[in-house]
C-alpha cells in the first residue's frame, strides 16, 4: 500500500553560479516551503536535499517530504524515482515546481499530467517515473525576444538572472508559487486551478 505522504520537488541547479538563475525557480520556492513549514533538509543518497515537514491548513495535517535535487535538472528524475520508490509515494502524491518559459514573468499555471513542454526537467522525471501523473507549479519566467540561435538563446536566458523589476517582485511571486503547490495538496487539482490559472 502507498505511502499517504507527499511530495513536493522544487527544481533548480546545485552551485552558486546557478542561484538566483530563472532555471532555478522551484529551488526557490522549495526554500519558501521550508522556512514556511519550519522544515530541514538533509542529504538523501547524494541524489537530493530532502526534509520533511506537516502541512497544517483547512483543518487538514498532511505529511510531506521536501526535495530539490542535486543531480542538475537534466537528471532531475534519478533523485524524484530514487525518493519516490523509497518512501512510497505514487506519482499522484507528487507536486513539481519549475519554472516555464511559455508564461510571463509572474503568471502561475497548475497542472497534472500533460506534455514536458521541452522543459529537460519535468521530460527526465516523465521518463524515471514512467508516468505524468503529478502535479506542476508552473512559474512564470518569460522567453527571450532576441534572434540567431534559439537552443542558445534559450539556455542564456534561462540561466540568466531577473531584471530589477522583476526582483521587486520575486518574493511575492515565490510565496503564490508556494500558496499554489499547498492548493494543490489540500483542497485539489481544481481547486488549485481556479485560484492561480486565472490570474
């Protein structure tokens, strides 16, 4: 019998040169979710950061786990697979937070299931896993509007840092990334949606 637990895998790069990167957005909600829930992360077979913590809302207390992965988000599904079979989650007690290209800076899409959308991450957790059948906190980084090479223009960008305006923001924007994935667990996948999709 699964696991009633959850969880939540924010992703990102590990190392200073890729902080406060737009590739590295579920990294930074995942720290929200920590502070938030007073959650410490450990090592977890070297493969991810890992914490459990007890989500108290809507009179509901739901045990989940916490992770970002160390193994650069092209490998990202070696650490979800490894904490997943271990604990005994189901895919459907899964929620993944990234950051997405095709939405503007700021807007929020929760999902299930559904293309990777060529985000490397969420196409290596599809492949571990066998399956598509969790949850996504979309966020929001915008796409670059320059010409020439689009493969490189895409990695520069999502590698690149968040304009002052955008920084401005940023924690608000971190905290609904946060409030979303917490939507999502509590009150459902159609909840979620109807909070967040439509801003």
């Amino acid at each position: 019998m699964a696991s009633d637990c959850w969880l939540i895998v924010g992703l990102g790069n590990p190392g200073k040169q890729y902080e406060g990167t737009r590739h590295n957005m579920g990294f930074m909600c995942a720290d929200v979710i920590a502070q938030r829930w007073s959650v410490s992360m450990s090592d977890h077979k070297g493969l991810a950061k890992l914490g459990k913590g007890l989500l108290d809302l809507d009179g509901k207390h739901l045990r989940f786990f916490l992770a970002k992965p160390l193994t650069f988000m092209n490998e990202s599904g070696n650490a979800v697979a490894s904490i997943t079979a271990y604990y005994d989650i189901d895919p459907r007690h899964v929620v993944v937070i990234h950051d997405d290209m095709d939405l503007e800076y700021g807007r929020i899409k929760v999902k299930s299931g559904g293309s990777a959308g060529g985000h490397n991450g969420i196409k290596s957790i599809d492949k571990s896993l066998g399956s598509n059948a969790y949850g996504r906190v979309r966020l929001g980084v915008g796409h670059s509007a320059r010409q020439g090479d689009a493969h490189r223009n895409t990695v520069n960008w999502v590698l690149g840092g968040f304009s002052r305006e955008q920084q401005v923001k940023l924690p608000e924007f971190l905290a609904d990334g946060a409030d979303a994935a917490e939507t999502l667990i509590v009150r459902g996948l159609a909840a979620a949606q109807e909070s967040f999709n439509g801003r």
